[in-house]
C-alpha cells in the first residue's frame, strides 16, 4: 500500500483569491452582524470599498427595508435555517437602486459552534432590465396584458381611436374601463382637447342632468349665475360616460337627441347649444337586457354601440396577474419610497386562485394594503387581506410520502383549474411550452379527468 498524501489546508490568501474570482458577492459577519470579510464583487455591487466595509453593521453598507425587520441574516443566526435566491432592493453607496438575490448560512468553528453567518448576493440588475423590456411589450397606454382577448384590442385600438365614432366599453366593475377611455382619447386627433369623465351611476338622478348639460341663471333656486355643463366642457374633446346603463328614460333621451344633432339646451334655457364631442360610455350592466325589459331605449342602444368592446375579467386573463402585481408594486415603491421586492411563491399562489369580483380595482386594493403590513423583503400571505389569508391557510399541504409524479399533476392540475382548462395560457403560467404541457397531461392520466 502507497501513503496517501496528507490533506492539504488551504490558507487565508488562496482563500481570499478564490473569494475574489467570484463574481457573486460574498462576506461574512460576526453573531452581532459586524462585517468580518467582504470580496471584490460585494465592493463593485454596493459601490464599497472593502476596507470601509469591514468593521461596520452590515445594515450601514446595505441599507435595504429588511435591515430593520425581516433581515435574512439576522433571521438565519437566529433560526439557523438558511435563506435560498430572496429576491431584495439595495442601495448602493451612489444611491442607485439596486436589485439582488441573497442567500445566507451559518458560520461556524473547527467544534460545531456558532461564530456568525455568511451572505451571498447576485446583482440582478440585468435580469431586471430584461424583465422590463418584456412586460413593456406587453404594455399598451398603461394598460398591462399578454392576454390574447386584450392582445386583440390592443391591436385596433389605434383604428377605433382615429375613428370619431361612440365606443361602448363593456366589462364588469375594475376592469379598467376608465383606462380604455383614456387610451381611446389620447390616441385620437381630439388628444390635445379635454377627456371629461361623468361617472352617471355616482350622480344622484336629480343632479346628473344639470351636470351633463348646464343651467342658466334663474332655472333654480340656488342658480345664481350660468354654470356650463360636462358636454360644454368637453367641446372639440371626449366625454366619457361611465355607468351609462343607470341613466333615466327622461336623460336618456336628452342623451339621444345630442348624439343626433349635436346640440342641446342647458336647464333654464331656451337657445340651443352646439357642441362638437365625441362620447364614449361604459357598462358594466348588459345594455341588450335593459332594452328588452324596456328600461333602456333601443335607438339609444344603437346610437351608442356603434362600436364595441368588450374587457375580459381578471378572471379570464390570470396570466397578466404577475405583471399587473409588479406593476402596482412598482408604482407604489415610488410613490412611498419603499423597497418591497415583490410577491412570495405563496402569495402569488393564492391571487392566481383567487375569483377577483373586484377585478384588477381589487388586486390594486390589495397590493396596497399589503404596503400596509409588509416593511421589506417579500409580500408573504399574511400581509394580504382576510380574504387571501383564509385561501392561503386551507390549501392543502403536499401529503408526506408523495412522489414527483403526484406532485407534478397536483399543480398541472390546479393550473388548469386556474386558467379555466386553457392550455396555452396553463402552460405560460408553468413557464413550460404547450406541447410539452400537453405530453405531461396524457403521461400522467390528467386528460381523462
């Protein structure tokens, strides 16, 4: 038998060398998260020269939110559970925003004992950019959507807008209706003019009328000088009438006559005005029923549908729940000089099996209120209204003793569920391509359910 060569320790330098090639940053710190070591990438990512990094809290050199709370080293010396890719916002030392993924372990001596922890980190300011430009070509005039319904009206939008015939935008309540009128406006050769929005159903029956058209002074009691009307306001612009299905037969008419003849007679006036507008008005009530039961009028109906379109719930496009999510986290990030990263695995999970009767008002609602609760790091379920907290607390846990098989068709088959048994949009939602979502559906005997 040959002696086998002792094993060979490496030393401080070669250790510092191979830290240094590494294009994550990686440092260390002490059980009270004082910086013991800090390799050449954390220095190029944070903009901080080692020698005044070492020494120093490690939240002074990051100065993310979950320094403060939710810290995933802090966490992981406590809990001695390591942190894997959380996905936070740092500030470099220029006090540019960056976006990383951390990991985290304990550190400990030759005996097994504690001494502190160690961090890595990946700048993914590259990953980030490249998530931009994707979800900018999904945008459209503010409006965010892969949906291939939305895709469509995204796609004529330009035409209806150039057009100067009404629209009739229907869709249930947060569907954005307000944001189609915009974009039809400001696409449109009357951009340069006012978008007046009237919101019809918000306006009690005995006001709305003098509010759409005007009065003159003397029509009423309290009328004591001429007030111009929205249509007034709207001239040579866009009117945007939202609720139009909860307008009275005697408005409704009045309503007729101006998309007839252009012109009306303010309250109290006996001159008619001529006004050059262009309207469009929104539902979310079926237009079609209401002239059936005869309390909408069928030329009205007609003179307003000329042209239509039809907003598809969130229901119906949960593929844009992600982006329209980052969206508003986005958004608000700005707007209250926050660094949430983003939405845990969970609480994606249950927005995507959510029924949003509220639609994409309801998701924003929701992202807000998780502002409310979450200081950093993550949106996780908890910070989520009750809603959203029960559907994350009843799902039901992978059983023990599972294999990969019943795994892989428990989420196939909740992703179907979610996407209303649509395969191309499933498949999107896995990150898979559709025929190989399709090879694993009959592999794994879901095509028979």
């Amino acid at each position: 038998m040959t002696d086998r060569a002792p094993e060979r320790t490496l030393g401080p330098d070669e250790i510092r060398m191979i830290l240094d090639s590494i294009a994550d940053g990686v440092f260390t710190v002490d059980e009270n998260l004082i910086i013991t070591s800090f390799n050449r990438a954390a220095s190029e990512i944070t903009g901080v020269p080692e020698k005044e990094a070492l020494g120093r809290p490690c939240c002074e050199v990051f100065r993310a939110e979950i320094c403060e709370g939710e810290c995933s080293l802090k966490q992981t010396i406590r809990t001695k559970k390591p942190a894997v890719n959380r996905p936070i916002y740092i500030l470099r030392a220029d006090g540019t925003r960056v976006p990383i993924s951390v990991s985290t372990a304990m550190l400990k001596d030759s005996e097994g004992n504690p001494i502190g922890g160690v961090e890595t980190f990946r700048d993914l300011t590259l990953v980030e950019d490249l998530r931009k430009q994707v979800e900018k070509s999904f945008t459209f005039e503010d409006m965010i959507s892969r949906n291939p319904g939305m895709q469509e009206i995204f796609n004529i939008l330009p035409d209806v807008a150039a057009s100067d015939t009404t629209i009739l935008v229907e869709g249930e309540s947060g569907t954005g209706k307000e944001l189609m009128a915009k974009a039809i406006h400001n696409l449109s050769p009357r951009s340069k003019r006012p978008l007046v929005t009237v919101n019809c159903g918000a306006i009690p029956d005995a006001l709305l009328e003098s509010e759409l058209f005007g009065y003159k002074a003397g029509a009423f009691t309290d009328a004591k000088r001429d007030k111009p009307g929205r249509f007034a306001q709207a001239d040579r612009g866009t009117i945007f009438l939202d609720e139009i299905g909860d307008i009275t037969p005697a408005l409704q008419v009045r309503l007729l006559r101006i998309l007839q003849h252009k012109t009306f007679e303010p309250l109290g006036g006996t001159e008619s005005v001529k006004v050059d507008v262009r309207v469009v008005a929104a539902t979310n009530r079926d237009l079609k029923e209401l002239v059936e039961k005869g309390s909408f009028r069928e030329d009205l109906y007609y003179r307003i549908q000329v042209f239509r379109l039809k907003l598809p719930s969130l229901r119906e496009r949960r593929e844009d729940i992600p982006a329209l999510s980052r969206h508003f986290i986005d958004r608000l990030n700005s707007l209250k000089g926050r660094d949430i990263a983003g939405l845990s695995r969970e609480a994606l999970t249950a927005f995507m099996e959510y029924d949003w009767p509220g639609n994409i008002r309801e998701l924003e609602n929701a992202i807000e209120h998780a502002f409310i609760l979450c200081h950093g790091g993550l949106i996780e379920p908890r910070h989520l209204p009750a809603p959203f907290r029960r559907a994350a607390d009843s799902r039901e846990p992978f059983p023990a003793g599972g294999t990969l098989a019943d795994i892989e068709a428990r989420v196939i088959r909740e992703a179907l569920a979610r996407n209303g048994g649509k395969k191309l949009a499933t498949a999107r939602e896995l990150g898979i391509d559709k025929t190989t979502l399709w090879r694993k559906i009959k592999r794994l005997g879901l095509d028979k359910e």
